[in-house]
C-alpha cells in the first residue's frame, strides 16, 4: 500500500522503517526536504540526521507534507502536537477522503511548559487540548472529508511496531474513530505490526482518553526508570 508518514522525528522513523520492512510504498513528510536533507546534527531527542536514516533505509521517499500526503492512500500523522492542527488543515486538499491515523499527544513546550511535575526536569508540558476536547476531534472538525483514527499514541516508538519485545506481545493497543472502514484498516495495519489485541473503543471522543494517557504514561515510565519499556494490557473477566 501507498503509505504517507508526515513526520521525520522517532515516532515517524519508527513507522517509516516497519512500513518499509513490511514492503509498502513508504512516502515521509517533512516542511521542506531541502531543509531536512541539510541537517547535520542529531535533534532534539537525539535521533540522528534523517539523511543518515534515509541512508539507512533506501526506498523510503522523503517529500513536503502535502506531497507526500497526496502520494498516499493512508496516512500516518506524526507531527509534533502543538503544530499538527495548523499543519494538515494547510493540506486539506491532499488529504481528503483518506484514512488519518493521528498518533500525536497535544503537549504545550516551552513558556507554556510551567506546569510543576517530580519529573527529571522538575517540570510536565501542559495537554492542550485537554479533558473536554482533544486534538485528534480538532483535527476532525477542521478535515470533515478526512476519516480520522487515533492510535499508536499510548505505545512508545520502539515498542508501537514491535510489540513482543513486551511480553511476548501480550499487551493491549486501542483505536477510536467515527468511520467503522477506515478502524478496520488501522486494525489491519495493527495486525501486520504484530498486535493481537486491538481494542477499539468506539468513537473519535475516546482520543480524549487516549491523550490525556500521556500523564500517566510518563509517571510509568518515571517509575519504572528510563529505558525501560512497558505496555497496557487491559484484563477482561
Ligand atoms: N515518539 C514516540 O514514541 C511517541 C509516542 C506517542 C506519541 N507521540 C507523539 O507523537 C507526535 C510526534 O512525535 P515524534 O516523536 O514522532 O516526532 P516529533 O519530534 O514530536 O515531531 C517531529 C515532526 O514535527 C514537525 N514539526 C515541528 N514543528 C513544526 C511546525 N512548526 N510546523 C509543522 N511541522 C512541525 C517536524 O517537521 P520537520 O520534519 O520539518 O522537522 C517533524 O516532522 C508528538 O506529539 C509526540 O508527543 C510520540
């Protein structure tokens, strides 16, 4: 299948490389290739340059958002949440009629960030949106056209498209969303990676859940300590 992944950080390489694997057409978005291709420093989170990863992993075509976007019949949005909205509703076009699979959590960085936490940085990024909204409805609303489902959100890069390096694979991945044939696809594409329990969770309103996890995520992995990683499984009677 024609895959768009629009986002070039950890969690985009990570799908980028498993669709790959897994023999797709994997077309990645980033805001201008040029820009991408002349990095030479690791970013942020440490990822290495992408042209290093491209490099790496020979096939995987790299594009504009829109581009890319347009290249595909399904597509992964992996752009960082606090630019996300802004970002695909200026590629509405390229987008309409698809399945969306939106990963990302709504975190606030930077002046937003004051928002105390015992983390390592003494401080959490604040969910925005939060509680009565999520970002994956905002998306929605702005993209009508567009058959957004949330998932991937509450598994860690490493681990979304590898899941038995936990557990054997014995844990739990969710999917929410108002178009019962693209959840089916997402499922699909779920099962490929190797989840065998998939746990849909009705409509789009579940991402609210689903994001605000993040929290939680991030006290699990506090208490459990860095670079250990770890799943949900949800126990049914
Ligand atoms: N990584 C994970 O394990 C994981 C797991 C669950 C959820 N998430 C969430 O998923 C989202 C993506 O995470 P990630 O780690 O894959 O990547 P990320 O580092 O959070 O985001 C990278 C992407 O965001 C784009 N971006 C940054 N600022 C932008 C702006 N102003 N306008 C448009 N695009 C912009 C970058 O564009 P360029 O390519 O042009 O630099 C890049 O493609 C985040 O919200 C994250 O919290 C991540």
């Amino acid at each position: 299948m024609k895959i768009a992944v629009l986002g070039t950080g950890g969690g985009g390489r990570a799908h980028a490389a498993k669709l790959l694997e897994l023999g797709h057409d994997v077309h990645v978005g980033t805001r201008d290739p040029e820009a991408t291709l002349a990095r030479t420093e690791p970013d942020m989170m440490g990822n290495p340059p992408y042209r290093q990863f491209l490099a790496d992993h020979p096939g995987i075509h790299l594009h504009a958002f829109a581009e890319a976007a347009a290249a595909a019949e399904l597509v992964i949005n992996g752009i960082d949440g606090a630019n996300a909205l802004k970002a695909l509703t200026a590629i509405a076009d390229q987008l309409a009629d698809k399945t969306l699979i939106d990963y990302a959590v709504p975190y606030l960085y930077g002046a937003q960030m004051e928002h105390p936490w015992p983390t390592p940085f003494g401080t959490m990024p604040k969910l925005d949106p939060c509680d009565t909204d999520s970002l994956a409805e905002q998306i929605q609303r702005a993209l009508p056209d567009v058959k957004v489902v949330k998932s991937f959100v509450t598994q860690e890069q490493d681990t979304v498209v590898n899941p038995e390096a936990i557990a054997g694979g014995d844990h739990t991945m969710f999917v929410a969303g108002d178009d019962a044939e693209a959840k089916k696809t997402v499922t699909e594409l779920l099962d490929s990676y190797g989840w065998t329990d998939v746990l849909d969770l009705g409509d789009l309103v579940a991402a609210r859940g689903m994001e605000m996890y993040a929290h939680m995520h991030g006290a699990i992995g506090m208490a459990l300590g860095m670079g250990n990683h770890f799943g949900v499984k949800i126990v049914r009677r």
